[in-house]
C-alpha cells in the first residue's frame, strides 16, 4: 500500500518535513530534512519496494495469469470466468488491489521449459546486444543506413494475408521492425505522409491512422511485439546519451511522436523505457522542444488524451513506487509540454519562486529606504501595468491556425494521486529555497485545491514575517508598529471608513506608495472592529465586513459597476465618476479575501479572472460581458450580402454619458472609413478592443493596482482563471448531503440524537435560498468551499435544554450553538427566525 507518513514529525510521503533546517542535496530521492530518522526512512524504502512489487505481481495476474488452469483468483487472467481487460484498466485494478493488500495466486514454475529454453539459449551465439552472461546490454543504433522506411502497406505486405501463422512465418515482419525501429534515420522516415518527407515547424508530415493501425496489427503477434519491444529499449536508451542539436532536421524529431504512441508504455514494465524517451525529450534544445509543442498542438482530441493518459499513468505509478527525483521530474516535464500544447496562445511562465521585494523586514526596509530614494530606484510591480493589453482574437475555430479553445479539459493534467498524497507544506519550502524538485514547478499537475493550500501558506509565510518585524523594529529602532491590519469601520459609513482606514494603514508603516514594499502590510493578519459592536473578530467579523464592502460597492445604484440582466454578470461602468482609489479598494477587498480565506458572493464574469492573469480575448470573452452585442457581432461576420449598405457604420462608437452623446473613433479618421466586407473583421476586433479594454482602461487598471497590491507575486501564477475565481468565490453547489456526512457534535449531541435528525431533515427540505441563509449563519458565507461542503469544519453543539432562546452561532470556527428544542416545529420556527435576522455580532 502506499507508505504513511511517520507519526513522530509532520512529514510528507516522500519523508520531508517543513522545518528551519536545510534539506539534503546528496541523495537522488525527494529529500528528508530529518538526520535523526535514517532508520525510518531505510523502512519506508523497504515498504516502496515492496509495494511496487505487488503491484507489478498484480498486474501481471490482470494481464498474462499465473498459469493454472482454472485459478481461484477471480483477478487473475488463468481463471475460468476472467474477462480480458485492456492495460489501462488492469493498472488501475492493480493499484486497488495493492492498496486492499489482496490475496494473490502463485505463478506456475514450468521446469521442463526452463531448462529447454536455457539449452536453447546456451546453444545458440551471443547476440552483439548480450553480455557474456545473455542480459541485454544497451546499444546506441548505428548511424545512417540503407534501410528503407516503414509504412502500413509494407508491414502488411510482411505478415502476409493469414493471422494465425506460425512464429516462423512471421520472419520478415520481425526484422522489419527490428532494423527500422533500430535506425534513428529509418525510423523518422517512416509513416510519412508523403515521398517527399515534408516536415515543417508547424505540421510533422505523418501519416497518423497508419502508425495506430501498425501498433494495432503488432499487439496481434507477441514475436513482431518482443522485437519492436527490443528496439524501443535500444532507441530509448539512444535518445537519452546522443539529444538532438539546434540545427537537427525537422523530420528526425518525429521518431519522438512515433514511440511516444507506443502502446506498451501503458505497461509498469516498460515505463523504463517511457522514463529514457522523457528524459531525451527534456535535454532536446528549447527551439525543438517549441516545435514538438506546435506538433502537440495539431493532435486530436482523442489522441491528445491518450498521451495524457500514458504520461499521468507513469507519474502514478512513480509516485507510489519509488518518488525518485529523476523518475517524477522527466514525466512531469512531458506532461508541461502537453500542456502548452493544450492551450498554445496563453503565456506559459517559468514557476521559478523568486522572492519579492517587499519580503525583507521592517529594519531592512527602514535602513534602505532613503538610500533607494536618492538612487531613483522604483519597485513597482510590472503586473499592474497594462501598456500592451491582451490580443482580441475573433474565431474560436479549433481547426484555424488561432485556435483559441483547448483540446482537452485543462484538468487531466491534475493528478489525483499526487494531490491526495501530497505533504503540501514540504513541497512548498523545496520551491520557495527553489533546490530539487518541487510540483511546484509543474503546477498543472496540481489542483485548485492544492494551489490554494500553497497560497495559504505563502500567506502565513508573510504574515509571518511581517508579525515578526513589528517587535524586530521595536528593539532596534524604538518604534512599533501593529502586528495586525486593523480596520475600524461605521456600518453606516463604510466604504469612505475602509478607504482612510487603508491609507491611514500605509502612513503607519512610512511607506511610499510608489514603491512595492509598502504594499507588505497587507500581508499581516487582518482584524475588523464595528464601531458599537462587542463583537472579537477571530474571523466571522471580517466575513460579513467583506461581505457588506462587496454588497455596496457592486449595488448598481452606487455606479461603479453595471449589472447584464441575460448574463447576469457585473461590468466596469466606463461612465463611472467614482475615485480610482474605490476602484483600487475592490481590487484590495479581493486580495484581502484571498489571503485571510475568506470566500466572496462576487458576480465578475470569467473574463475578469483571465484579464486579471493576461489571457487573449476571445469571442466567447464578449459573449459572457455582453451576450446581444456580440450576437450581433457572429450576424455581422456571417453577413452574405452588402455589408456597408446594409449595416451603414464606419469606424467609430457613439454612445450617451448622463444625457450628452459621445462618439470615440476605433482608429485614426474612423468616422470617415466606412464598415464593408473587406474590414468587418478589423472593425469587429477593434470595436471588442475599445468595449473590453480601452472603455474601462482607469477603471480596470486601479482594480488591478489594488489586487496585485495584495496578490501579486509567484503564488498567484500558479493558478489558471478558473481557478482563481473559484478560490475567491468558492462554488455555488450546496450538497447538505455531504455537509451532514461532514459535520460534528460536542455538547451532548451526536448523529443520533432526535433534535440532530429533526435539523438535517428541515435542512434538506430548504429551499437553496434558504440553504444559502442558513451557511450565511453559521459561516459568514453563503457559498462553498472549492471542493464542495465536504470541505467544511462543521460543528453543532448542544445549548442548553428546551427554551424560548434562538439559535446562535460562532461564524469565526463555523459551530452551530441549538437548543434541544421538543418539537420539529418548534426547531423550525426558531431556524428560520435566526437566519433572516443575522446580522451583527454581539459577545455570547
């Protein structure tokens, strides 16, 4: 099964701990930062090796049987009711398997062939790939030849027209694939789409449906099988000691597409093999690894998945057997080409942790601030600036060159069994002392989850820091500043409190606002006071502050954003007179929300999140902002007839602005450049262009300003746009189902209790507004965590017997304080009193 972690330190799978010391270089495997634990760690390799080995015993059962007739192993192949299952599926039952600890049959020892196999073998001469003693020895393939290339055609030619030969028919074919798949040159020659052997930085030149009909045909015949098996070894063990060079000719990086399709690698045995093809591929120049990727990126869906598929299956695999350095690295770093091939448009950064430079402490801050003033040196963060915004692409058609939607779903790159097992906290400390490897670095392998586990504890890293400086500068300099970002707020009066309480805050700590550093007080753990209340945030406090901040300022009536009845989404107003500094809040509430865990009932299309993380625009971006427009938009694209007679527009926008029209040219003299069929297309990219991002440039740009503020940094970009939007806003699902599976009891209750049962079933029975109510209650937030109400520390306790009292609740820890009301109806009455009249807090 795999390996727990020990229980006398908080350590990973793979043996790491989070802790001040540093990690050990000298060892191939994940490193262990613990010197005193040698021993257990010699026990938790004894434990891989002994589940890799019964997972390979496992599944070679699935696939090949032990060799009794009739075996009483129902998950053997030799047993009389077993249905063949394809590789995929007999890894995936292998690895239950392994993990139940499953009784299995004993392999079937013939002797007699045994020994006639070894006099065959001893009477036979050494082959030139065998030692002396028969093992295979890795051979590097000779240079060019005269052997002609494979196709179908000559393969099948070969075999010859029966498929039940004999092995001794099958001669021609053997050695065929044996020379070819032996031969760099021959085998990037072969299954050519053409004679011509054409291949660009854009398209391979090969004859897909040819090379998965050949490995169809192989799988058929185990000699043809073993041979191809032998060569694959050798070529794999080539492309790993002799990489490509920059000048290499295209066409001999398609041997990489031919072996990758393998479908052998599926197999545990073969992943060897899998491992050296990966590892070539990792050393292959950047500009080759770019043309890979461009050929990725012309894959079917289908085919697409199934690389995916071979690759996720390897790093599983790795990950429960062995978590080897090298072995986790080269698999993960194919996976990154795929990915980039998934989503060729989007920027793809190098996730290297660089450290900010408002990281450095309140003294080291103080000492060099007036020195960087007289330098003229400015830290502002790049991220808030947008002189070149993201392009506007108009088509969505996945077979143009500007395909803008992805192959797959960007979440196959997740890998389930690393985000289970994954010690979040050691990987983290490998990439912020950026040694060895870290998942990190691949950051699609993980998931949202796990991404917003890094960011939190980013987040506690600088909070840390930032509450360590406050009695650092007390003790060098005197001075003292608060541990904690402290906002003391009116109800009545908050948005223009929260705007001075927050400058006020960045006078405290002396800071310029010119230069990043000061943005690092944000960073420290915020407390929220209502003037009136008796109220001690220890988190419910600040949830219903962000909710009440976020209420207001999204409200149309206040006029910073507009509301699309058919999406039901909110818009920068580009009419808007609020104070960039208002704008700049909305971005800081977000960021503040994001690192105090806090989850927001925000109505932002997607295309927020993406412009936010500097994403293309595309048609689909216009249709979530403004549905009609960009109806309008697809019409006038489509449009057969005369466009300029018929639409009568030139290039330019008139729209109202409190009474007043206001017309705004697309482009230099637009108002004399008439619309027609020759330029709709550059009138359409224009016209999204001026709606999404020259309209609302102030508005969005001071947004920004105010995120990046808070978030900017390495821990944000390892997240996509979905998964940005789905930390801040959670998900709306509300499965009580698993929040009742969830929850606990203290006080005298437990599932069973009367009281209990009464409230699950007046629960279920809610309405969702209702449902949203009662979480607002007893959480601070109608919505759920990213992975569901599962997720959820939900606690109910007794409070008192039977009374007139209504429920009350902590929000801070999520617990529900209730009465042992007598009656289902009395519990239901008192239920929904408490969840409409929620708001305020007192102290209990």
């Amino acid at each position: 099964a795999p390996p727990q972690p020990s229980s006398s330190a908080e350590a990973s799978p793979c043996g790491c701990q989070l802790d001040g010391r540093r990690m050990s270089e000298s060892t191939n495997a994940l490193p262990s930062s613990d010197d005193a634990g040698k021993k257990a760690v010699k026990s938790l390799e004894e434990r891989k090796a002994e589940a890799k080995k019964a997972f390979m015993g496992y599944f070679q059962r699935l696939t090949q049987g032990c060799g009794r007739p009739n075996c009483w192993n129902k998950d053997c192949a030799s047993s009389s009711g077993f249905k063949p299952v394809p590789k995929a599926e007999a890894f995936k039952r292998a690895l239950a398997l392994t993990k139940k600890h499953s009784k299995i049959c004993e392999l079937v020892k013939k002797t007699e062939n045994i020994v006639a196999q070894k006099r065959k073998a001893d009477s036979e001469p050494k082959k030139a790939d065998q030692t002396p003693n028969g093992s295979k020895r890795e051979k590097v393939p000779k240079p060019e030849t005269a052997i002609e290339p494979l196709t179908l055609s000559r393969f099948e030619e070969a075999l010859g027209p029966d498929e039940n030969r004999k092995d001794a028919e099958l001669k021609e074919a053997t050695r065929m694939v044996r020379e070819v798949f032996g031969n760099d040159i021959a085998l990037s020659s072969s299954f050519a789409s053409s004679k011509e052997l054409k291949a660009t930085r854009e398209n391979p030149g090969m004859d897909f449906k040819s090379l998965d009909e050949f490995y169809v045909r192989v799988e058929k015949f185990s000699p043809v099988q073993e041979a191809l098996n032998q060569a694959i070894h050798r070529m794999c063990a080539s492309i790993r000691l002799f990489s490509e060079k920059t000048d290499t000719p295209l066409y001999k990086l398609r041997k990489y597409l031919i072996v990758l399709e393998n479908p052998s690698f599926l197999d545990p045995e073969y992943h060897p093999e899998f491992q050296k093809l990966c590892e070539g591929i990792s050393k292959l120049p950047s500009s080759l690894q770019d043309i890979l990727v461009k050929w990725f990126s012309k894959y079917t869906s289908r085919r697409m998945e199934e690389l995916i598929g071979r690759t996720q299956q390897y790093i599983t695999v790795k990950w429960y057997t062995g978590r080897q350095i090298d072995d986790l690295h080269h698999g993960a770093f194919l996976l990154g080409l795929l990915y980039r091939a998934n989503e060729p448009w989007r920027p793809h950064a190098n996730h290297e942790y660089k450290e900010q430079k408002g990281r450095r402490g309140g003294l080291h801050r103080l000492l060099m601030r007036n020195r960087e003033k007289k330098e003229g040196s400015s830290s502002r963060s790049e991220d808030v600036k947008e002189s070149n915004p993201p392009k506007v692409v108009i088509s969505n058609n996945s077979n143009q060159e500007g395909r803008h939607q992805p192959l797959v779903d960007p979440s196959m790159f997740n890998n389930d069994a690393v985000n289970t097992d994954l010690n979040v906290k050691a990987d983290y400390k490998r990439w912020i002392e950026n040694k060895t490897f870290s998942f990190c670095k691949y950051n699609w392998i993980l998931d949202a989850s796990s991404k917003r586990d890094i960011l939190q504890l980013d987040a506690r890293y600088q909070m840390g820091i930032h509450f360590r400086d406050a009695y650092l500068q007390r003790l060098y300099t005197g001075l003292m500043s608060a541990p904690y970002l402290i906002l003391k707020v009116r109800r009545n009066n908050l948005i223009r409190d929260s705007i001075v309480q927050l400058q006020n805050a960045r006078l405290e700590n002396m800071q310029d606002d010119d230069d990043e550093e000061n943005n690092m007080y944000f960073k420290k753990p915020l407390k929220i006071k209502f003037e009136g209340e008796e109220g001690v945030d220890e988190g419910g406090v600040q949830k219903e502050f962000f909710q009440l901040v976020t209420g207001q300022l999204f409200d149309p009536k206040y006029g910073m954003f507009t509301y699309d009845e058919a999406s039901r989404a909110c818009w920068f107003n580009r009419n808007s007179v609020s104070s960039d500094e208002e704008y700049e809040l909305i971005g800081i509430i977000l960021g503040l929300a994001i690192y105090n865990g806090v989850i927001l009932d925000l109505r932002f299309p997607m295309y927020v999140y993406k412009k936010l993380m500097g994403f293309d625009t595309t048609m689909a971006d216009m249709q979530e902002v403004d549905p009609e427009m960009a109806k309008g938009f697809e019409k006038l694209l489509k449009f057969p007839g005369d466009v300029e007679n018929t639409f009568c527009r030139n290039f330019s926008v008139s729209y109202e602005v409190f009474g007043a029209e206001k017309t705004v040219e697309l482009k230099k003299g637009g108002a004399k450049i008439p619309l027609n069929k020759e330029n709709r297309e550059e009138y359409v990219n224009l016209y999204v262009k001026w709606l999404l991002h020259d309209s609302i440039s102030r508005q969005f740009n001071a947004f920004k300003k105010g995120f990046m503020k808070v978030c900017g940094g390495p821990a944000l970009r390892l997240f996509r746009p979905e998964e940005l939007h789905l930390m801040i806003c959670g998900t709306d699902t509300l499965d009580f189902d698993a929040l009742e599976q969830n929850a606990q009891y203290d006080g005298g209750f437990n599932a069973d209790s009367a009281v209990i049962k009464n409230l699950w079933r007046i629960l279920k029975s809610f309405s969702f507004e209702q449902k949203k109510k009662f979480l607002m209650f007893c959480t601070g937030s109608d919505r759920a965590p990213i992975n569901g109400l599962k997720d959820l520390t939900f606690t109910i306790s007794r409070n008192g017997p039977d009374s007139d009292s209504l429920p009350t609740s902590h929000t801070c820890f999520n617990h529900l304080l209730l009465p042992e009301y007598a009656s289902p109806e009395k519990l239901e009455r008192s239920l929904n009193i408490a969840i409409e009249n929620c708001k305020g807090f007192g102290l209990l």
